[in-house]
C-alpha cells in the first residue's frame, strides 16, 4: 500500500488532494499545525469511505527546528509529499512590517525548504519517492498587489526547479503545481473572475495529475500558462504603470 502525506491538511486544497489520493488507494497521513476535531473527522471519513489507513499529525511550518523530529516520528518515509500549505497574508501590512513580511516569506518559503530538503535526502538515499507542491502565478511577475507573497513563491518556484534537476538522477520526482486564483477561504470574499477561478477539487486533481503522469510543471487551469506569458513580455516601464 502507498502513503500520502499531506502537509497542510486544514487546507481547502488539502482537503481536496487527500481525498484525491485516498481515491486511489493511498493510505494518508494529514499534517496540519492544529490537530483539531475535523481533521479527526476528516481522517474518519477517509477512513471509512475509501477503506485506507488515515493518521494525523501535529506539522507547523514556521517551527523548522522540529522538522527533523517531525519526519523520523513518521511510521515509514511516504511514497509522495504533497505540500499545499501558505499563507496570503497583507501586502499593505508586509510592506511597512517587517514581522508579517518575514511570516509570509518564512511560511511560503523556508518552510517548505526545510521540511522538503529532509524528505529529498530520504528519497534520494531510497532511489525513489515524489514531491508535489503548490506554487502561484504570482511568484512569475512583481505585482504592487502582492509583491511580498508573490516573492515568496517566485523563491519557492526556482527552489523546486533547481531540486527536481538535482533528484532527477536519482530517481525522484519534484513537481511545481501553479494555480491561479482558487476558491478557498484564504481569498475569502474577494471577488475573482470565474474562467480563471478553480474549485480546491480541480487543484486537487491537478496534484494528481502531476503525480501519476510525472509532470514537473503543471498549471491547474491553462489559460493561466498563456495569461503569465504575456504579463512577462509587458515592458518594465509600461508595468509599473499597470494598476494590478
């Protein structure tokens, strides 16, 4: 029986990708930093309905220390590591405080740096093993919206291509998953346009997708691919005039 490991299992996206896997036979381990009473449902649900194994575990991303403790505590090293979670967090904030800047970067960024530079040393040792995670369109381009998230998801995307090309000879799988906009509680009530919206089940297919078919780059929805293409071939001093 394979195993999923979903860090940041409290995600819509989360969610969506363990059902996703369990569907498929996968036994599931959930990782989230608040073991609360519906990751307990969930993992019930899981459990139950797709006839897998299903634990949870305490994963906080900020707390990197703990990080090797965290993946030597595991039953057995996962067959995949799906990486879902982040934070959005407020650019107007961010820019002037330091303190929210260095969350969302450390969050985005180091966090996932340090917990999947330890499971690429397991796979790379075992010859085996993928690494599926979520970055964003915004990591493609600076906006003035969201230079502060979108930084630290364009460090997390050169991370991912630089370790899929470094565990390629080895065997192991990394996949970058770009989604556009998703109809999560993190964008709560802000308003996007539907044609460019997806639901967390289609992200969750997406991840699956870059993992049954060993994609490195997969965008959930295509139009974004063409949509990203374009706002990088605007001229500098055309953009910085754009107000987006």
């Amino acid at each position: 029986m394979k195993t999923a490991l979903i860090l940041g299992s409290n995600s819509d996206v989360g969610i969506a990708s363990a059902h996703r896997f369990a569907k498929e036979g996968f036994d599931i381990y959930l990782a989230t930093r608040n073991v609360n009473q519906s990751q307990k449902n969930l993992a019930n649900d899981l459990a139950i309905r797709y006839q897998i194994s299903c634990e949870t575990f305490q994963f906080d991303a900020l707390d990197t220390e703990v990080h090797p403790q965290f993946v030597e505590n595991l039953p057995l090293i996962p067959d995949v590591v799906i990486s879902v979670f982040g934070v959005l967090g407020d650019q107007e904030q961010a820019s002037r405080n330091f303190k929210e800047a260095a969350r969302v970067v450390n969050t985005n960024f180091l966090g996932n740096v340090s917990i999947l530079g330890l499971f690429a040393e397991k796979f790379e040792a075992i010859g085996s093993g993928s690494i599926i995670c979520i970055s964003s369109v915004a990591g493609e381009r600076g906006r003035k919206s969201n230079y502060i998230y979108g930084s630290s998801k364009a460090a997390l995307t050169c991370y991912l291509s630089g370790l899929r090309a470094e565990l390629s000879s080895f065997g192991v799988h990394v996949a970058t998953v770009i989604p556009g906009f998703i109809k999560t509680k993190m964008i709560g009530d802000m308003q996007t346009p539907a044609p460019l919206t997806a639901l967390p089940e289609e992200v969750g297919e997406a991840v699956y997708k870059a993992f049954s078919k060993k994609k490195s780059v997969i965008y959930v929805r295509g139009i974004w691919w063409l949509i990203m293409l374009i706002i990088k071939l605007i001229p500098e001093n055309i953009f910085k005039k754009l107000n987006f």
